[in-house]
C-alpha cells in the first residue's frame, strides 16, 4: 500500500450546515444525522458547570425542582461526546416521571461532593462505565425523589401515598383525580425522610430508557455556544505555553532567559522540574512565540539513546521468555505436538496518540487560599485532588469549573494540564492564567496507548479445528505508567481483557502475560487492552480457519457453541453485514467480535480492492452490538458509529514512532486521520439481551474493526496484516 487508500468523492450539493453537521461525524465525533437539531426546552446548559452550592430548591444533591417545574438534574460524569449525559438522566427521569420537556442537566460539583461526604461517588468518565456503574444508583436517586414528592401531595391531602400516583411532573390522587404539580411540592418534598428507599423498577417495566432521546448536549455544540475549556475568558487573563522535556521522564536542566529581555509582552518564564513556560499578556500567541526562543537544556539519560527500532525488538525478544500465567486450561504442551498441524504468527502494534480535536488545557484563578480551575476533565474529583497537591490548599477550597470535553479517549482522565497551570498560576499570584498546549505538545506528551507483540501457536487436527493455543503477549502496563498500582503478580487486566477471556472452546487454551515498559507514557486509549487484543485474537482466528479451509463466520460460530449471547451478535452482524453473498470483482468481506467492556460487538467490513495499485476503500462497515442493556437507542448508534471512524483512522495510519528518545509525530501531517470523504457507511444493529448484563458503549465499536479489515485485506489480497498501520504495508500485486 502507498499510504494512501481510494476515497469516494462526498455530495457536491450538501448545504454548508448541512456539510458541517456530516463533517464532524465523519472526524469521529458526535453523530446526529441530517435532521432538525433537537429543541432546547430538555437541555443541558452551554456552560455546563453547576455554582457548587446548595440550592433552595434542591430535593437532595442530584435534583433541584424550580416552582415553575424545571427539574434541573445534576450529572456527576463527564461529557466528551460519548451521551451518558443524557443517557445518566434518562435512567433518573425513569423513576422522578418527570416531564422530560422541563428537564434541564449540569455537572454535578467535585467541591459540593467533597463537602458533602463523596455525595457523587465516582465523577470519571472511563472505561465505558458510566452506565454500567450507574443504572442501579440513578433509578434509586430518581425513585427516591418520586417517592418523596408522593409523600408531600399525600400529607397535603390526608390520603394514602398508595392512592397517588405520579406522571408529566403531577402527582395525582387517584380517588378524587386530584393534583399537584412538582414545583408545588419540591419544598416539601426536601424536608421528607423516607423510612427505606422505594424499590425501582425491572427492566421489564421500563418505558422511557431504551427509547431514542437526542442527545441533550448537540444543539449547543452544533451552534458553537457550548463551552469548552479552550474558551474560557477571565479579565486580566494571561496566556502561558509550555514545553516539557520532548525525552519522557527527562529534567529540565538549564534555560537562557536572555532572548526574551526586553519584550514588554513576556511577563514571565516559569521553570517546572521537567518544563519551561512562557507567560505573555494579550494572546496565546506571544507565549508561544516567545517560548520558540528560548532554547532549553535537558537531562534525558539512557532514554535519550532509544528509538522504535529498538523497542520492536525488545518486545519481539519478550514472546521469547516464559510470561506470566494469565490462563491455563488442558495439557498445551502435549496437545499442539501431538496435533495433526501446526502453525504460529506474531502481531505488532505501535504506540497511539489519542490526537483530541482539543489539546490540553487549563485555566487557573487563585485568589488567596482559593483556587478556580476550568477544565475539560474526565476525572473532575481527581482532577480537585490533584490541585489540592499541588497547590497546598485545601480540598474544599478548590472549585474544578468541568467544561465540556473536546475529545478525550482516555487521554484527559489523568489531568497533566492543571498541575502545571497551578504551579504556573502560583508564580503569577492572583492573576488569572490561561496555559494552552500547543498541538505538538499534546502530541508528543500524550499517555499512548501501549506497543505490544503477540505470538499465537496453535494445533489444529485433521478436520483444521484447533485442539490447542498459545497465546503470550508482552504490553506496556498502564497500571504502572500511571501509578496506579504495582501489579505485583504481573498480569494486569487491562492487558490481558480478551484475551485470557477469551470465549472460544479450544480443549487447551494457555495465556502468557508479559508487562514491559519503556520510557515512553502509555494510558487509557479508546477501547484499551482491546484495542490491540481483538485485532491479535481475531486475525488469528481468520488465520486457523483459512488453515483449516473454513468459512471464517462459520468457524467462529463453531468455537463459540452454545454461547447464545455471542452467537447472536455474530448472526446479526453476518446477517445483516451480507456474508456469504456473492461480491463482484474486486470486492472482499472481513469479520470479526469481541467483548469490551461487557459489550459484544461484531463487525463485517466490505472493501473494494484496486489490486495493481495496492489502494482500497473502505465502502460499509456493519455493526452489531449487545450491551445487554440500551438506555439511548440513538445513543448506542451514535458510539458505534464514533468507533468505527476512531479505530480506522488507527488501522490506516496510527502510529508513534520515538527517535532518540523523542516522538517523531508532531501533527496531523505527520499523524494522519480518515478523512469524510473515507467515511464508510456504517449500519448499526442492536440485539440487546438484557438479563443481568450491563455494558458500556463508548469503547466497544472501536474493538473489532481493525481485525475485520485486515481479514477483509486478506480476502481480497491473500496478504496477511500482521503489524500496524496499514499504510506501511504494499499491497499491490506486484509486491
């Protein structure tokens, strides 16, 4: 392949709103479609931070009833384009039955949580759980208050709270029809003590969750009006860049100041144990220019010698070594000898940079023993944490202002930008700073998702089923990157999900586990230990069954007898995705499922192949996926789609390289991203089993795609993609 794949040429009569709307989807954002953009009378606020105080007219932390009936619920994640703040009060309104067209959503206050004991609980948004964690906790919040403003009207009417009811925000008395509207109860309502919590619904009595709620957050975002970090304006606010040591782990050693004496515009240069920042008054701009003078001296150590070259064989010698045991099932060491076949292969990624549309920012007040910070954070209570450390101050003395996210993929859950903002603030006293990194900065300073490799060896018997595998992998740990935890016994479950989980009945199935980092941060990244474990596992199950001489959709349903759950997201995606039906020329089909996050997901990629050349497009991608549970049907269609365009931009082009101890990439010239007119159709299809499972779905679309498409390379081409990205391959005929 020459780095390049074929594109279909977009709609010449697409309106300029029209071409906007189309075009953010198409960069793996939000995805509404073409139509109206949804009123505003349900909606969140375009500056979505709440005043961190109690109001008068709360029923408890997460409800406030205004006397006109606004409901005003409080939303203690993040939103990054992934819904949940529309799906979390969905789940809530299921219960309060108020009338959605007067509910309004904020984020829940990191301060007020803290003051209030930890009254929010968990405020991340990661890893697909804001669902998942928070179904059961949401209903009771909103049954509670349901229940309460029962009670009032019952008081009131010196009735039964069993003869009331409550619908559209009324309560109504059954007998004598009856009513009082919520606002007129929400005073009374606060100061009721319930003797338990009322019990919530099943799923089986749902009737607002599982329906198709636009997304709450889009109209603002659509007109421009929504507020995110990089729009933050104070008066008096200054403007800081910052560069730190481009060797990961290094130090700053020394800087000369002198090229920027005498700029009336430079207020300051802020040195940090392994950065310098500039700080200027006016723009963004002068900071920088200014920063692009000053010529910083770095200690990077061994680091400093390393490049990728080294690193691939570092990881390659790692599948050499005996791993940790992550699962062992059967006898592999005699199965794959004595199978009546045997055959192996090693897959390689790169590091990834997660390339948000809006790089790291922060803007920090300090005004005594006080501190405002606005931030788009996935984490807004560590992120309060983490400016408590830094600054000194009290806890409760911080105000973390979480705007909307643009872009986080895992990248803005660790919150690098607001301790240097802090220690930047710091040295400006109690004028307000606003430190903004550049695109390279972010580029190069990301938290990547991990390298790895990953050997597979495997003994099939004489009807090509495998009776045997090994797979042993070696990853970067993000637990140890991030000081999360020392992962003692050497297998961490972000490295090994998928994989050591694995659903397909092989007699012996043993799972090597190695972590090995270098010096390079590694983070959560969109999908995470799936996002390389489903291309390992699924390109090699097209692997044995092309060995075998097997349909590779029949293969899997072979392996995957009697699991009824897989089976009927793979059915659906084959179904629906054409499999098996004849292509013209030139044509070719991939499959591929995995379980990320407690969400299956299956993908059937078509591609249309231009073999001379080595080219191809990317022409459909159909998706089916079972979360076990859909909150926001449009919601799930939305993240699945996000998924699909975020993981093909990876399997084309992702990668970071590292030369001397420093990434190359610095930009999307040098960090390429699929383009519209690249975009595949895309065609979603839930099959939501329910039952006890709840999955997440910000991540899962992104896990199977990359395997589905290089199996679909392979049907065309016969060439096997074992090492990423794509566009380093030539897949031309010639080749």
């Amino acid at each position: 392949m020459d780095g390049s794949i074929a594109t279909k040429s977009p709609r010449a009569d697409l309106s300029r709103r029209r071409f906007i709307v189309t075009g953010l989807t198409a960069a793996g954002g939000f995805a509404i479609g073409f139509g109206a953009r949804p009123a505003r009378s349900a909606s969140v606020r375009n500056t979505p931070w709440t005043d961190h105080e109690t109001l008068s007219t709360d029923i408890d932390a997460w409800i406030s009833i205004e006397p006109d009936d606004a409901v005003l619920i409080r939303y203690a994640r993040s939103e990054m384009g992934q819904g949940s703040m529309t799906a979390l009060p969905m789940m809530i309104n299921e219960e309060l039955a108020a009338d959605w067209g007067r509910v309004k959503v904020e984020y829940a206050s990191a301060n007020r949580s803290f003051r209030e004991n930890n009254v929010y609980g968990d405020m991340s948004s990661v890893g697909s759980h804001s669902v998942r964690d928070s179904h059961e906790k949401m209903q009771q919040v909103g049954a509670s208050a349901r229940v309460r403003l029962i009670q009032a009207a019952a008081t009131r009417w010196g009735v039964s709270p069993a003869e009331c009811t409550a619908d559209k925000s009324l309560v109504t008395h059954g007998p004598t029809k009856r009513s009082f509207r919520y606002g007129e109860l929400a005073a009374d309502a606060a100061k009721t003590a319930l003797d338990k919590e009322p019990a919530i619904k099943s799923p089986a009595e749902y009737t607002f969750i599982g329906s198709e709620v636009r997304r709450l957050d889009v109209p603002y975002k659509v007109d421009g009006s929504a507020q995110f970090a990089m729009d933050t304006r104070l008066p008096g606010m200054v403007f800081a860049a910052i560069q730190a040591c481009p060797v990961h782990g290094g130090k700053l050693k020394s800087v000369d100041e002198s090229p920027l004496s005498g700029d009336p515009n430079i207020l300051k240069v802020v040195k940090l144990p392994n950065a310098v920042a500039v700080v200027a008054k006016g723009t963004f701009w002068r900071a920088k220019q200014g920063l692009a003078k000053l010529h910083p001296e770095w200690e990077t150590g061994e680091a400093g010698a390393t490049d990728t070259p080294q690193f691939n064989k570092e990881y390659r010698a790692e599948l050499d070594r005996v791993g940790k045991i992550a699962r062992n099932d059967g006898d592999i060491d005699k199965v794959i000898p004595a199978a009546y076949r045997q055959m192996s292969a090693v897959y390689e990624v790169p590091y990834l940079a997660h390339a948000t549309m809006e790089p790291l920012n922060a803007t920090i007040w300090i005004q005594g023993d006080r501190i405002d910070a606005w931030v788009g954070s996935q984490a807004a209570h560590r992120t309060l944490a983490l400016a408590a450390k830094v600054s000194g101050l009290k806890p409760e003395n911080i105000y973390i202002h979480n705007t909307y996210v643009g872009g986080g993929f895992g990248r803005k859950s660790t919150s690098d930008e607001v301790g240097q903002a802090i220690q930047i603030a710091m040295a400006m006293g109690s004028t307000p700073v606003k430190m903004i990194w550049t695109r390279e900065e972010d580029m190069r300073q990301g938290h990547y998702r991990p390298q790895g490799a990953c050997s597979f060896t495997a003994g099939l018997d004489a009807n090509g089923m495998p009776q045997g595998w090994r797979i042993h992998f070696a990853v970067g740990s993000i637990m140890r990157s991030l000081g999360l935890s020392k992962v003692e016994n050497g297998i961490e479950p972000f490295a090994t999900e998928g994989l050591a989980n694995n659903p397909y009945l092989v007699p012996a199935t043993r799972v090597e586990c190695s972590l090995k980092n270098t010096h390079i941060e590694v983070g959560f990244w969109r999908s995470v230990g799936a996002s390389q474990n489903a291309f390992w596992i699924e390109s090699f199950m097209d692997e044995m069954a092309a060995a075998g001489g097997h349909d590779p959709y029949q293969f899997r349903r072979t392996l995957l007898k009697g699991n009824q759950e897989w089976l009927a997201v793979l059915d659906k995606a084959a179904e629906m995705g054409d499999w098996g039906k004849p292509l013209p020329p030139g044509k070719a089909r991939g499959i591929a499922i995995h379980m990320c996050y407690n969400t299956i997901a299956a993908e059937v990629v078509e591609i249309t192949m231009d073999n001379v050349r080595g080219n191809f497009s990317v022409d459909r991608v159909t998706v089916a996926v079972d979360p076990g549970h859909v909150v926001n049907a449009l919601g799930v269609q939305e993240q699945m789609e996000g998924g699909v365009i975020f993981a093909l931009s990876a399997a084309l082009y992702g990668k970071i390289t590292v030369k001397n101890g420093v990434v190359e990439q610095g930009n999307f010239d040098s960090y390429r991203m699929v383009r519209y007119a690249q975009a595949p159709r895309i065609d979603v299809h839930m099959v939501p089993s329910r039952g006890n499972r709840w999955g997440g779905c910000g991540e899962p679309g992104a896990a199977p795609l990359t395997p589905a498409l290089c199996n679909a390379i392979f049907s065309a081409t016969g060439k096997r993609i074992r090492s990423l990205p794509i566009m380093d391959h030539d897949l031309s005929s010639s080749a």
